[in-house]
C-alpha cells in the first residue's frame, strides 16, 4: 500500500510527487502517457515557478536544457510600447519557456530518483472506493491501493469526475488560441500585442532555437479561426508590426496548435481519501501564462498538508482545508486579472492613464509587469504612492 497515489506526471504531478517523497513518504506516481511526449502549454515559468525549481535542486537542469533564460518583456499598447526588465521574485530574475518534452522529462526523472515508483503509458480506468472514501485506482485488472489518491491528471481530469468534486465561482471561457514555433527570427524578447479582440505574444526563446508564438481570439471565433488558421495568424500579426517584421526573416517551424475549451473555475481540492492538484483543481484562462507556476505552487502546498496528515502534525482535513484556503487566497487576484485580460478589451480610461504615467518609469513598468508574472502583489502595486 502507497502513502500517495498521484495520477497525472507533468507539471503538478511530478513535483507533488518529488516533495512527498522527499519527506519519506511511498509513493506511486502514473501517467496515461509515455515520456518525452508534449501537451498543450504556453511554456512559460514566470519567476516565482523558476525560484520553486531553483528550491527544489532542479533549476540548473531546465536552465542547461536549451531554452533560454527571459528577464524583459515589452508591452506594446498601440501607441508606444512599455519595456523593461520583470520585477525578481527575490533572487530570481530570469523566466524560462521549455518546450514541454523537455520540462515534463527532468520532473518525471526528479521523481524517479526521489524514489517514486513511475509507470508511465499506464492508464487510470476508475478509481476504487470504500463506501465514500477513495482507496486506490485500478488499471486494467490491476488495483493498487494508497492512503490518499492525488489528480493532477489537468482540467479533464478523471479523479476531479470520479469524486465529483464541487466547482465554485466557474464562468465560461473567453478565449480560443492557436501557437506554433519560429526558428531564424533574431532580436527581441517577450512581447505583448493587446489589440482589441485579439493578443498576440511572441518571442519567448524555447529549445532548438524556437521561438513561441501565441495568438488569442474571442471564443466564439473559434471555427472562423480553424477553418483558416494560417490567414487567421498572419492576420493578426498584422497587427503587432514590430513582431511581424522580426518573423519574416525567419520561417514556421512547425504546426499550429489549437485549444477552445478554457474555462475558469476552483474546484473543491479534497475529500474522503483524495486530494486535485493544478488545473485539476483550479483553471483559468492561459493568457497571463500562469499554468505552469501554479502549479509548481499547489504541487508544494499540497505535498506540506498530506506530510502534516500523514505524520499526525494536524487532521487531513484540517491541514487539507488550510491548502485550499492558501491556494484560493494566493491566486484570486491574477484569477480576476486573468479574467479581464481574457475579455480582449480595448483598454479603458484607467488603464490607458496607468500606461500613460509608466512610459518614462521603468522601475514602475518593472513592477506592473511583475504583477502578470505573480512576482509583485497587484494591491501593492496599485496602493503605491506614485499611483495616488
């Protein structure tokens, strides 16, 4: 019998599962999938997601895998273009976007030699039950059994659906996106095209020399989008010029990817014998790139409060109830930020007074721009007396 089970080995599986078993817990960590394989993803690790690889001994392996580090980000609102480097999270000042092949391989590999029992291409069929209580999964005609079963099997997630487990505050997505890969396009950084009813985001430097490219539309414009998505790429590049010109030079290096089913919601991570993890148990739009960092985020909080349940520190359901009140307490306010990104509004007199008074502020710009990258609390930024 596993102290954990956890079903799901990328972004938040794999590190629960390291951090468990790193405070000796036993531990079985399964994933559908073979690995190296990819999954949808902006790529992106803001700064508070690298200081958590950097914590836990694995940073030098995603910084010497190819992709380069990311410290600045221009802002581009139509009339002139914000730029400076993000605001650290402490010592960290860099982010990094891996291509996920390589990012899900060293978390996956950072738990086998943690000790956790791996088995990929090993898919869940249901989880088993003890009147309400979760015991085990079973795999075929295999059932193993754990003290707690974790899914961090993403937003479709089989053990979310098994427990049915309660969704709070959901609202419909807003956005579709559609990304691919740029090789030979030189200069630049990350980039932020805000334009009314689309945002483009390119730049961010990936492995082999790639660089990611993102475009965002209205939901409701997704079969538009897909019946073209090529002219509906380029046209919308047509719409960030500084961009646009640096990709000429070079050429698409492979295919598009597509995704249209982003809602938000949190959902209730815990109950009798079971506990969600990352999009699993909570989502939102990816347009302020956050996927990734929350859940390096979750993956700790949940690895504290089944450590403090397993060696009788505090009740499971008391330390599993001060996960989910952190968790929601720590993520509301880029959840709401998120929110109005997705909307794909055209600034308001507000926003365009608050770019206005950052244009020749660059250790303000640093901050705002910290406040996307979850590195500058957005109350601090907006009670500063500069902005009174």
């Amino acid at each position: 019998m596993y102290d954990a089970i956890v079903v799901g080995a990328r972004a938040a599986g794999s590190p629960t599962a390291v951090l468990l078993a790193r405070k000796g817990h036993r531990v079985l960590l399964v994933d559908r999938a073979t690995f190296p394989s990819d999954t949808l993803s902006t790529h992106y690790i803001h700064q508070p997601g690298v200081a958590r690889l950097a914590s836990w001994g694995l940073l030098d392996r995603v910084a010497t895998s190819g992709a380069p580090p990311e410290r600045w980000t221009t802002l581009d609102v139509g009339a002139f273009a914000l730029s400076a480097p993000v605001a650290p999270a402490g010592d960290v000042a860099d982010a990094y976007a891996p291509r996920r092949t390589v990012l899900d391989t060293i978390l996956l590999e950072a738990a086998a030699e943690a000790g956790v029992e791996v088995r990929t291409g090993y898919p869940v069929d249901e989880l088993v039950f003890e009147g309400e209580a979760v015991v085990g999964i079973r795999s075929g005609g295999a059932v193993e059994r754990a003290r707690v079963v974790v899914g961090a099997d993403g937003r479709n997630s089989l053990v979310a659906r098994a427990v049915q487990a309660p969704a709070t505050d959901a609202r419909p997505g807003r956005t579709c996106a559609y990304y691919t890969y740029w090789g030979g396009a030189d200069g630049g950084h990350v980039e932020l095209y805000p334009r009314e009813g689309r945002m483009v985001m390119g730049g961010a430097r990936t492995n082999d020399g790639l660089r990611i490219v993102i475009v965002f539309w209205p939901t409701e414009e997704f079969r538009a989008v897909r019946a073209d998505v090529e002219g509906s790429f380029h046209e919308a590049l047509a719409l960030a010029p500084p961009l646009a010109e640096r990709l000429a030079a070079g050429e698409r290096a492979d295919r598009f990817y597509g995704i249209a089913d982003l809602p938000f919601w949190y959902r209730k991570p815990y109950g009798p014998g079971w506990a969600l993890v990352g999009d699993a148990g909570y989502h939102k739009d990816p347009i302020t790139a956050q996927g990734i960092s929350d859940a390096f985020r979750d993956a700790e909080l949940l690895a504290d409060a089944l450590d403090a349940g397993f060696g009788g520190a505090r009740r499971f359901d008391e330390a599993l109830a001060g996960y989910e009140r952190t968790r929601d307490e720590e993520t509301r306010p880029l959840y709401e930020l998120t929110w109005e990104f997705a909307a794909l509004a055209p600034p308001s007199p507000e926003q365009q007074a608050l770019f206005a008074s950052l244009r020749d502020d660059p250790d303000r710009t640093s901050r705002f721009l910290g406040t996307v990258a979850g590195t500058v609390p957005i109350a601090d930024f907006f009670r500063a007396p500069a902005l009174v």
